[in-house]
C-alpha cells in the first residue's frame, strides 16, 4: 500500500507540519539570547592578568647576581636577613 498520495495522510502531515512551525515560534518569542557583558574595572583586570602571565617566573638576572656573589664567596646573609626577606615576601608581615 502506497500512502504518499492518500489524501488523508496528506492532511494529517499539514496538520502536524503547522503544528511544528507553531511550535518554533512560540519557542523563539518565549526565550531570549543569553548576553554578557564585562565591567571596564573587569576587562583592565583581564589585561593586567595577561599581562602578568607574560611575566618569567624567575628573575634570571637577580639568580645570575646571586650566583656571581657566591662564586666569589662575597654573598653571606645572615640568618636574620633571610627571615626578614622570606616574611617580606610572604605577606604574612606589612
């Protein structure tokens, strides 16, 4: 049995085809596009962020420094400078 030219088949897919066109449309007119917006203060952040992981994270000309000054035996720090220093940079003093 054939039923691309049955006339009560044809009808139903009409029926079925407007149902599913109103369907689309009620689902675009109830919903809308996400949108996002960045705050200046946010994208100068962002900037700043990037700009910092361009950053080395070690300092190779102060190692260099460090290094020549041990070789020559003139880099002695003494105990107290080294915990001032460790709890300078650890934020744990201001």
């Amino acid at each position: 049995m054939k039923i691309y030219n049955n006339p009560n088949v044809n009808k139903v897919m009409r029926k079925y085809q407007n149902n599913v066109e109103k369907t689309n449309k009620t689902n675009k007119a109830n919903f809308k596009e996400d949108k996002l917006e960045i705050s200046s203060s946010a994208r100068e952040f962002q900037l700043a962020m990037s700009a910092a992981k361009k950053l080395p994270d070690v300092r190779q000309e102060k190692v260099d420094a460090v290094k020549r000054e041990m070789a020559k035996g003139k880099y002695n720090p003494t105990a107290n400078e080294i915990a001032k220093k460790m709890l300078n940079n650890s934020n744990l003093v201001k």
